[in-house]
C-alpha cells in the first residue's frame, strides 16, 4: 500500500494565457459555491414563516363604566394594564422591556420577576436592566361605546384618552 | 487463520459448524491470547478500530484525566438512547406536551425513570462537558498541535448547552414557557440580526405552538445530528494529533538513528516524486518503522477496561441518581404569570444574574467576550511548556485567569441560586 504524492501537472499556464482546463475548474468551482448559496438561501426562506398566528393586536377592553376613577386594572391576556384617573383613561403595556416577561403590579408600580426590572406607576424605569419605560399604547372610543386599544401604536407616555 | 473444513459429503457436520462459522465470520480474531492478537482485534473491529493499537501509559493516567471526555461522550450515548425512547410518548404540542409528561410519570412502564434518567444525564453532560473543558486548559492540552481540536472542544460545549436549553422546553410547563419568552428575546439583542433569529427561533412574534415545533426539530434533529459530526471531529483529531497530551518527558528519548527512522516528517516536506507507504505519513510518535522504545501498552485490554470501568460507574451514577431524585415538572404553561422569581436551572443562573444589570451585556457581549477568548487561547498562547501537567509552574499566569473567570462564574451561579428572591432582589438565604 502505498501513496503517490506525485502532483498532476495538467494546470500550467503558458504565457499568461488561462488554461482551458483552469477555466473550466473555475467555472464548475463558482457553479458549486453559487448552488451551495442558493440553497442556504432557499431553506432560510423556507423556515421564516409567511404567515404568523397570534392574538389581535386591535381590540376592545370594556365600557368606561367597567374602570371607575382609581383603576389600576391588569388585563393579563392582552398583555396591558388599564388606568383610569378621573376622566383620563390610558392602557400601559404589561410586557418587561427588558427580556419580554410579564410583568406584575408592585406598591410603587410595576415589578418584573425574572431579572428585577421595576417601573412607575406611568412605566417609567425606576431600576433594573429595563432599557426603556413600558409603552403606552393608543386607545380610543369606539361609537358603541367601547374602549379600543391598538398594540400597533405606541403613543407618548402621560397621553391619555378624555371622557 | 485456519480451521478444520468438513468432509464435502458431511451434511450434517456442515451444519454442526454454522454456530462456529457464523461467529468466525462476523468477529475475525479469536479472544486475543498474544500482541499480535491484540493488535489485529483492535484494527479489525469496527467499534474498536477507532482506537490506536497502543496507547501511552500517560494517556490511562486516571488523576491526569479523570475520564471526564469519555463520560461526556457515554452521557451523550445515554441522552441519545432515553431521548429516542421518551420521543415514543412525546408530542411537541402546546395542549399536549404536559399531559404526555404527566402520563410518563403516571401510565408509562419506566416514564418517570427514563425521563429521570435523561434529566439527569443532562446536567450530568452541562457540567462534565465542562469539567473536561477545565482539565484540558489547565494540563495546556490546547496547545500546538491540538489547536484546532479545543476549538471542536469549544464549539461542542456550546452545542451541549444550546441542547440542553432546548431540551428543557419541552415538557411546556411555566420553566419552559418562561425561558423560551427570555432566551428568544435575548436573542433579540444581537446586533443586526438579532430581532431576525428572534423571529425565526419562535417561528412568529410570540411564543407559543410554532416556537415549541421549532425546539423539539432543534432538540432531537438538527442540534444532536450537529453534535455527532462534532463528535466525530474530535475524536478523529485525537488519534491524527498524536493521542492525547503528555509531558514532553514522558516519552524515553530514543538514540539518534532509532530517531532518524521513527519520525514521521510532514506532508510538506515530502518529495512530491517519490512513493510512501503509509506509515511513512501518519504523524506523532506512535507510528514508528524502526524498534523505538516508548512508554505504551497494547489498548486491548489495558484502554478497553478502562473504559468500560468508566462507562459502567456512569451508568450507575445516572442510574442511581435516577432511583432517588425525581426529574422536576413545574406548573402547567401559563403565559399571563412567570412564576416569581422565574429561574432557569443552575447552569444558566450565572447568565440570567448576568442579564439582570444589562440584557445586551449579559446575554450577548460578555458571553461572545468569553467564546472569543476561548477560541482565541491557543493562538494567543504559542508557548510550547507546560503541556500535560495540572497546575504546571510554566502556565501560572494563564491558568490563574482562566479560574478567574471560572470562579467568577461559580460566584455569579450561586448569587443567582441563593441569594435572589421574589422579583429577582436580593435575599440572604439564612
């Protein structure tokens, strides 16, 4: 048994013209990376899925009347906490800002349980990794007499919604 | 090998041999009685042959490696036969996955001990994968030749972690819900593409059946299938670098001519026109044409025992452990309230304490920071001394900031274990 180290000597090159043979190396080499790339390619776009299922980001919460003045209502299935003072009613996200757990109501606000983020009773930081105060979201009244919040929009903390 | 044919008439003696011939046609050498025996049973058998026929005194050295490779590699053998058994009973399913893990504990014959059993393994696999991790930086092992086969070492302890995160997912109790809504949205913070993985880790914007589908693929195809080739790699590399790491004087210096003979030279300086045999080409001192004296003793059975020791005490371990302690369920999935404190099991408290002063910092900059440096030591550390000694004076100062960064970890574990209460504040645990 025995191995020939002996390197085929087919590529060279005269003159500085390209082989043949080297050209064709190059060409069946760029066809193969180019195949490998596409279908890198093609699978990722195949595991990103087209369509997502998940909860409305639009809905309606209940009638004013359901949050007399001095709610601090934590609605845990859609994620927001209505407040209402007074007139003025707003819906603050429940979601950490930190790493997406939900997050609790605490004697100064908000607590998140699992890296110690704590808010304001507004969602401002008041300590923790929290990178930013929860967010506002826009709410309106509906004509039948509803409450409507939309999670798309983020509206600036402190605007609230005037009966 | 010769053995006696039978009488072309005897139909009957032909028959009484099949048991023997059968068993002369699938194991090729009798049970070995001298060296040449032993040697041609090891590179004739399939499952043997991954071994060198001899194998360096140093190598069965227990205190040098303490077998720790090997019993990650025998966990991994556990962890693949219970976790194809458990897949009998599992379905990835948001509304079915806990039933199944309440019907393995209560209605499957050896549910509960089999799930123990891949439990356990698994933090079994988390800590040795690490404990060999230590050893191999601490004797220098990582140094030239085997750079390349540390960055497999490393490369697999990730791949042992991301398994094991992906593992405990599934049973979809409040464990798994909340470490799936945290890790994925850690993932979030890289730059770039992080919101990109994030959003292809959950198959959607929130967690729930898709994100569950996607780890029970990841857990139980694409990740173990990547770890195999790994594996693969690495052991591969072992035998191609020469064994495993030894003191320079390890090995008797042989005379000048017996060197002249027994040193392999590299394939670069081989003459291109000129025909090897094989031999002739296989690097480090194993492999000798001449009569060098070496310090090695035939694998079969001086390797063999050892490791079938190794693999009957893991085994038992596993076993053992799985009879007393059971595998932890928590709470059915409920996805208004994390549990309070929610805390991932102990191999990541360091990195949730970590994330818990800054998501970036914590769960990617400092971890890539860590990787890289790992990565990065053997190319960093060019100097050849100190290899396959623990402890050894010539590596003082690498080793002391490697368990620097060792003990700063356990620290950062057992302040998260211990010392953080509701809320993740502080509590002192007296």
């Amino acid at each position: 048994m025995a191995v020939n180290l002996k390197r085929s000597s087919g590529v060279e090159s005269d003159g500085g013209r390209t082989s043949r043979r080297r050209m064709l190396g190059w060409l069946a080499g760029a066809g193969l990376l180019g195949s490998a790339g596409l279908s890198a390619v093609s699978n990722f776009l195949f595991i990103k899925p087209r369509a997502t299922y998940g909860q409305p980001q639009r809905f309606s919460v209940g009638k004013p009347e359901d949050f007399p003045s001095g709610t601090r209502a934590i609605l845990a299935v859609r994620g927001i906490c209505i407040i209402r003072e007074g007139s003025k009613l707003a819906a603050i996200s429940t979601t950490c800002t930190h790493l997406g757990c939900t997050v609790g109501s605490a004697d100064t606000g908000f607590a998140c349980p699992c890296h110690g983020s704590r808010f304001d009773q507004d969602g401002n930081v008041t300590g923790g990794p929290a990178p930013r105060p929860l967010p506002w979201f826009q709410i309106t009244l509906a004509p039948n007499g509803e409450i409507e919040v939309d999670k798309d929009i983020e509206i600036a903390p402190g605007s609230y919604l005037t009966l | 090998m010769s053995r006696p044919t039978p009488p072309k008439s005897s139909l009957l003696a032909t028959l009484m041999d099949v048991p023997k011939n059968v068993w002369n046609s699938i194991f090729r050498n009798p049970l070995p009685s001298n060296d040449l025996e032993r040697s041609a049973t090891t590179f004739t058998n399939f499952f043997l042959h991954i071994h060198p026929v001899k194998v360096h005194k140093n190598s069965l050295r227990p205190a040098y490696t303490f077998g720790l490779g090997l019993i990650s590699f025998f966990l991994f053998v556990i962890l693949t036969v219970t976790g194809i058994l458990l897949m009998f009973y599992y379905v990835p399913s948001t509304t079915q996955a806990y039933d199944r893990m309440l019907d393995l504990r209560g209605t499957v014959a050896f549910g509960t001990l089999l799930r123990n059993m891949h439990r356990w393994s698994a933090h079994g696999m988390v800590a040795v994968v690490f404990l060999h991790l230590c050893r191999v930086f601490l004797t220098g092992a990582y140094k030239k030749p085997r750079e390349f086969n540390w960055v497999v070492g490393v490369i697999l302890f990730l791949l042992t972690l991301f398994l094991s995160f992906t593992g405990y997912l599934l049973p979809w109790d409040q464990l798994a819900f909340w470490a799936i809504t945290v890790g994925t949205a850690i993932a979030g913070y890289a730059p770039i593409v992080g919101k990109d993985i994030q959003f292809l880790l959950m198959g959607g914007t929130s967690v729930g059946q898709e994100a569950l589908l996607r780890f029970y693929v990841l857990h139980v195809a694409v990740l173990p299938a990547i770890l195999t080739l790994m594996i693969a790699i690495h052991f591969w590399r072992i035998r191609k670098d020469g064994g495993l790491s030894r003191p320079a004087d390890a090995d008797p210096s042989p005379s000048l001519e017996a060197m002249e003979n027994a040193v392999a030279p590299k394939a670069s300086v081989l003459e291109p026109k000129k025909l090897y045999g094989l031999q002739g080409l296989v690097r480090g001192p194993l492999t000798k044409v001449g009569q060098v004296p070496d310090n090695t003793v035939f694998s079969w059975p001086n390797l063999f025992l050892a490791e079938l020791f190794t693999f009957v005490v893991t085994l038992s371990a596993i076993l053992i452990l799985s009879l007393i302690f059971n595998a932890p369920l928590e709470e059915p999935v409920n996805a208004l309230h994390p549990p309070n404190p929610a805390k991932a099991p102990w191999y990541f408290l360091g990195l949730q304490e970590m994330v818990s002063y800054s998501a970036f910092w914590g769960g990617i900059g400092m971890p890539t920071i860590f990787v890289l440096l790992l990565l990065g030591t053997p190319y960093v550390d060019r100097s050849p001394k100190g290899v396959g000694k623990w402890f050894s004076r010539d590596r003082l100062l690498t080793n002391t900031i490697f368990i620097a960064f060792v003990v700063a970890n356990i620290i950062f574990v057992i302040i998260g274990t211990f010392f953080r209460g509701a809320n993740w504040s502080f509590v002192t645990p007296w």
